[in-house]
C-alpha cells in the first residue's frame, strides 16, 4: 500500500463528466489499496475567466482582492470531485489552502508555500477518506487567501506530497507526459520515458508549461518522486523525473526543445562606456519589480557600448517608461526594442560532454533565414531569441535537426 498524491489540472477537470472521470481513477486507486490525496485545478478557462472579471472593474487589480477572486475557481472543482467520490460510493473531503493549512508568504499572486499542517489530512486517511485538496491557493499568517503563481496546482501537489512524504506524486494532465518539445508545435514530438530533474527544471523555467518551475524545484529539495500522465488514457506510465543519470536513461545529447513568447527586447544604444552603467540601467528596473532574462553588452568602441536585453512582454511599456528617464541621466543615444520576440532554448545534460552543439542550432536556424538576435547559454541549454513570426518554424527544423522526431529515433 503506498500514499499517492495526484494532481488534476484544468482540462481533466474541464467539465462534471470530466470530474466524473477523474474520480473514478481515483476510485481505481484506492480499490488497489492505496491512500490518496487529490489536489485539482479550477475548471479549464476559469482562472481567466476570473481575471478577466477583476481587470474589467480595475486595470491593475488589487492583488489581495485578486487572489481572493481567483482562488474561487479551485474551491468548485474541490467539492464538486468529492461530491462525484461520494456518488460512487467512497469517502471523501475537501479543504480549501486555508483549510489545511497551506502557509505561505504574504507575496499576493505569486506567493511561496512555508509549511504544510498534515493533521487533519493524516487524520482523514487513517479513517480510509481520499482527501482533496484546492490547487494554486495558500494562506498567509494574517490569515489572507494567497495564490502561488499561474500553474501553481503542480507545486501544491508537489509540496503536499514532499509534506506527506508519498510514495509519489502523479500530475494527470491533457498530454501523456514531458515531450521532447510542446506535442501541440511539433507533431512529431516523442514521449520521454525519463527526463532528469536538471532538465526538466531548464524545460519549465525555459517556457514548458507542463510543470510549473516551483514544483520542479520543490521536487529537487525534497526529494519527491513525480510522474506526469494523462488524465485521458488509462495504461501508460508517462514521464518520471529522475535525480540520477542512469544507464537506461536516452542518451540524447538534446533531451528537448523549450520555447516562450513572453518576452520582449530592449536596445539601449550609445551608452558611455564606463562602470556602473549596467547598473544604472538595470537598477530602477529591478527597483520596478521587473525581471530581466537574457542580458548582453557589446565591447566598447570610441567610448560608448550598446546594452541589450529581455523583460517580461507585459512590463515592455513600463520597461521603455523607466528607461526614457535614465537615458537622459546616462546620456545614451538612442532607445528602441521590440515586443514580437520570442525564446528558443535546446537543453540537454548531454551538452556537458559535447561541443559543436550550440553551432548546430545556429547553422539550423541560418538556413531558414532566422535571424538570432541575442544568445545566453549555460551548462545545458542554449538560448536564442528570435522574431516571433519564426518561433514554430524554429522549433520544428531544430527539433529535427537534433534528432528528436520521432522518425528519426524509430
Ligand atoms: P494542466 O491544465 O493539466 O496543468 P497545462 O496546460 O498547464 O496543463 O500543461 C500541459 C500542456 O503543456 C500541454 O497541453 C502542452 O501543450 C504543454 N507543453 C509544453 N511543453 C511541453 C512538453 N515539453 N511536453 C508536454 N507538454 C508540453
Ligand atoms: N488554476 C490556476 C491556473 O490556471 C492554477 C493551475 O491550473 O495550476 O493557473
Ligand atoms: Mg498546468
């Protein structure tokens, strides 16, 4: 008998067949003899369609009030699961984040979970109940209703299970698994059996929505075994996120191709080459809350450098307002950016004992014509930012190009 927590993102959820659906998976369980824990997502289109709510009354939305509003969605889907557990004749019980308690800091939509109360969980299993738990929500210790961040259900499945120290941790979802690249772009794109932990945190922090990054790293610390599946198909063992390299494991030198169109560039021109100035630059941005991603800087020529890089798409005008005012106090030439870009990564742990890899991409993506427009590269990956319009045609000559189609590999 093992305790399993799994996880029912917003499509499994999608409709009262659906949860029907799901709970007679989580019936099937149990009648193995395992103790399980469920924590579900908001109905698919809901988590929008509550934002969509608060920004119509406000354009910037209280972040208090808006985790209040769209913590809402994953509270239906709780009770109406054990309401379809309870049709089918087991015992069942939901909590809301605040219920459990799930503790959080106090960083309104975007919150990180301090600790978890396994009493009344534990208590509910002893007694044979399958426990059920709201995804994406939290509490401070005010006592205000937090919410952990767009995809956040992976990291409270993640964090209950790390709490509860399941046996595993099982994100249904709408595809089979992690793909070498979004199954959605690329057709071809295979299932992996195995990806390691380093890469799949890479793969979610590089644009792959499948998990979010924070339950990744959740999984990393704690140690958690967990396996995405498919919600649709009952045989299949999905993808197992390893911590070791194993001999069994592929031995590709790209394991996957990750992409994110939530980017936008900055061109600070002209700028005095002197110390100091990356920091005059990025200074009142990070003053501003704003993350920036991929940074360059040119070597100097007759005194001046040109500075460059990546924020958020949606900070691109507040990004470009800041930065009118420092160039005056800088003295930089000219201001100019583009918000019609996207990130294209290759990542693979293959990469460490490999050269030539980063030339492949660019050679793939000169051949199409794609223009790169800044690189970052780390241990395993390799990042390019490139026009929009190009994205998926990037996405498809280098999935081929390393090997990845699933042509290539039968
Ligand atoms: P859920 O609502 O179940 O949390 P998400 O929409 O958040 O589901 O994540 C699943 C989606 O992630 C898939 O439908 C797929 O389009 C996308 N995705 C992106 N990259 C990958 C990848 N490498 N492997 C599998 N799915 C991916
Ligand atoms: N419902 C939330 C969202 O849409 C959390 C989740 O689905 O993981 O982002
Ligand atoms: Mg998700």
């Amino acid at each position: 008998m093992a305790l399993i927590v799994q996880k029912y993102g917003g499509t499994s959820v999608g409709s009262t067949e659906r949860i029907k659906n799901v709970a007679r998976r989580v019936a099937k369980w149990k009648a193995q003899g395992h103790d399980v824990v469920v924590v579900v997502s908001a109905m698919s289109g809901e988590t929008n369609r509550l934002i969509a709510l608060a920004k119509d009354i406000q354009e910037y939305p209280d972040p208090r009030e808006l985790d209040v509003v769209v913590s809402t969605g994953e509270q239906v889907t709780i009770g109406l699961l054990a309401m379809a557990l309870k049709a089918i004749g087991l015992d069942a019980r939901s909590y809301c984040g605040w219920q459990v308690k799930m503790t959080t800091d106090s960083a309104h939509t975007k919150a990180r979970i301090q600790s978890i109360d396994d009493g009344a969980m534990r208590a509910d299993l002893a007694e044979g109940r399958v426990v059920i738990v709201a995804g994406f929500q939290g509490v401070d210790e005010q006592g205000n209703i937090t919410t952990l961040g767009r995809g956040g259900s992976d990291t409270s499945a993640v964090a209950l299970a790390a709490a509860l120290k399941a046996d595993e941790c099982q994100i249904y979802t709408d595809v089979d698994g992690v793909y070498t690249t979004d199954p959605r772009v690329v057709p071809e794109a295979r299932r992996l059996k195995t990806i390691t932990f380093e890469e799949m945190i890479e793969m979610a922090s590089l644009g792959s929505k499948v998990l979010q990054i924070r339950s990744v790293e959740f999984a990393g610390k704690y140690k958690v075994r967990l396996r995405v599946l498919s919600s649709f198909e009952d045989e299949g063992e999905g993808t197992l996120i390893t911590f070791e390299e194993d001999e069994s494991m592929e031995k590709a030198v790209v394991a996957g191709i990750a992409f994110d169109r939530n980017e936008a560039r900055i061109n600070v021109k002209g700028v005095p080459d002197r110390p100091g100035i990356a920091y005059q630059i990025l200074g009142p941005i990070a003053d501003a809350n704003i993350e920036v991603d991929m940074i360059i800087q040119n070597v100097g020529e007759n005194g001046t450098t040109d500075f460059s890089f990546t924020v958020p798409r949606g900070e691109y005008q507040k990004t470009l307002d800041i930065l009118r005012e420092v160039q005056t106090h800088i003295g930089a030439a000219k201001l100019e950016g583009d918000d019609k870009v996207a990130k294209v990564s290759i990542v693979g742990v293959g990469m460490r004992s490999h050269c030539g890899v980063a030339s492949t991409m660019f050679r793939t993506l000169a051949e199409e014509g794609i223009n790169i427009q800044l690189i970052t590269t780390s241990e395993i990956k390799v990042s390019v930012l490139i026009d929009e319009k190009y994205l998926e045609l990037a996405v498809r000559v280098l999935h081929k190009a390393f090997g990845l189609d699933q042509a290539a590999t039968v």
